[in-house]
C-alpha cells in the first residue's frame, strides 16, 4: 500500500532532509515515529531532498507499506480505523509530541501510479532576505537572511528574468557525479513584502544541489551593484561555477509547494522522469 505524507517542518534543528547516521534529519525522525506505528522499518521517498537549514511548508513524500504494516495502520487500538490512511497523519502528530519542529499535514491512499519524486512536474522555493532597508527582525531570524547592504529590488527582478527557460544551470549548482545540471526555470521573481523584507519565488521542474540559493546569491549581488543585470545570462551560459557571487545561508529558504500531473498521468510522469534524469537534485 502506498501512502501519500504531506510535511511541513522548521529545518534550523535538522541536518537536512536525507538520513545520516548519527545526525538528527527529517527523514530520520519520521521514518522514526512511523515505524513505532508500523511496527517495522519503512523507508520515505521525498520530491525534493533539503539541506541542512532549509525550511518545508509543502514537502511531499510517500511510503510503500507491506502487508503486515498496512494491518497495523487499519487497526487502531484493536479497533478497525475509520479512514486507516488518512488517520495516519494524526498518529504520526501523536507520536511527535507537542510543538515539534516537523509535522504531517496529510496523509492518503496514493493515486495509482504516484511516485513523490518522479511524478513530480514543478517545485516552488521562496527565499527571505533582509537588508538594511527592510531592517533586521528577531522573529523571524530562523527563516529570513540578512544582509548588510541596501538592495535594489527592481534590478534583482530585472537579473532574475534574463535567467528562465531551459538551460544547463551548471554555473548554479555545486557538481556531482553523474548528476544533470539542465533544468526548466518557470518562475523567478522578486519583490518586497509589507514590511519591506525582500522575498523571492522560485519555480523549476526541479533543482540542482544548491541551485536556488545560489540563485540568490547571485541576485543580491546585481542588488548591492557588484554585478549588472546581464551578467548572469552571462554566467549562467560559461557552465562553470565561480565567486562573483556568494552562495546565501539555507535559513532564508523553504519549499512552497510540489506540483503533480493529474492522476491518469502519474505513472507516464515518473517513467519520463526516470528516463531523463535518475538524480533530479536537490535545492
């Protein structure tokens, strides 16, 4: 049985989202908590794997269950559960404990076909950033960067623009082996909010290891001035990485929102997927 979690969770105490012996990650602490549910070890598969610091508001997984575990979740308290899948989530908020810094949203019987990764057809990040117009905010420290300098938002939207499309995003990414660099950039602007904090969204059919922060990074500097709007074209079309810009803090980010084809064509997806790209990264 497959099963569809929808997760949300404040990454500043996590080492990202992939289990690490040793380490406190998401994927540890919620294969974790399931298991004590399911009574076995179970494995999750993630639409996009964090790093460390960085935040989830819309992160999606899945869980394939065996026979066995699937019994556990249908019987609760030796008692036949209601909606045994979409009680799941709830049991799994139990077993977190109170005020903890990741949770379940949802859960659900997957559509036929559903993979949380391959079947995926966009991802949407957005970064916090202040700057000495926006001010620094205690509050919201643990999910907003900052930086001393006053940025000029209208030439960061500017530079962002000149970067969408499909390309080979190699100068924003950190390499590794056997992995694609291409990917389709859909969205990438630039705005401030109401209390002046400048915020970026950031859609792609799917990310390289540090693409969006680097994306960033290099956004704030054409804002600070060290860099002009067509450079980054320009950089982006070199394929290398370089340090005309800096790669900013994870803290400032999060993922939004993952986004699926309808339900007849998630299995095609996943297949396209597969034979595309078998790392389609992380942000």
């Amino acid at each position: 049985m497959r099963i569809r979690l929808d997760i949300a969770y404040d990454g500043t105490g996590f080492r990202g989202w992939a289990r690490q012996p040793g380490l406190r990650t998401v994927q540890g602490t919620l294969e974790g908590a399931l298991e004590r549910i399911v009574g076995s070890a179970v494995q999750l598969v993630v639409a996009g794997r964090t790093d460390a610091g960085v935040h989830a508001a819309g992160q999606v997984a899945h869980v394939d269950l065996d026979e066995a575990q699937w019994a556990r979740v249908e019987s609760r308290h030796g008692r036949a559960a209601h909606d045994p899948a979409g009680s799941l989530a709830g049991r799994m908020r139990g077993v977190l404990g109170a005020y903890p810094d990741v949770t379940v949203r949802q859960s659900m019987i997957a559509p036929e076909g559903f993979d949380a990764r391959f079947s995926a057809v966009w991802r949407r990040y957005r970064y916090r950033l202040a700057d000495e117009q926006s001010g620094y905010d205690p509050l919201v420290r643990h999910d907003t960067t900052s930086i001393r300098a006053s940025l000029d938002v209208d030439a960061m939207d500017a530079a962002a623009q000149t970067l969408i499309g499909l390309w080979d995003f190699a100068a924003y990414c950190k390499a590794r082996d056997d992995a694609t660099t291409i990917r389709t950039l859909l969205e990438y602007r630039w705005r401030r909010d109401e209390a002046g904090v400048l915020v970026a969204e950031v859609k792609a059919d799917a990310f390289c290891h540090s693409m969006v922060r680097a994306l960033v990074g290099a956004c704030a500097a054409v804002g600070e001035g060290r860099l002009d709007v067509g450079d980054l074209a320009v950089i982006r079309d070199g394929l290398t990485r370089t340090s005309e810009f800096k790669v900013l803090a994870a803290r400032g980010l999060s993922l939004l929102e993952v986004g699926y084809p309808a339900d007849e064509l998630l299995a095609a997806r996943a297949e396209q997927t597969r034979a595309r790209r078998e790392h389609p990264g992380d942000a």
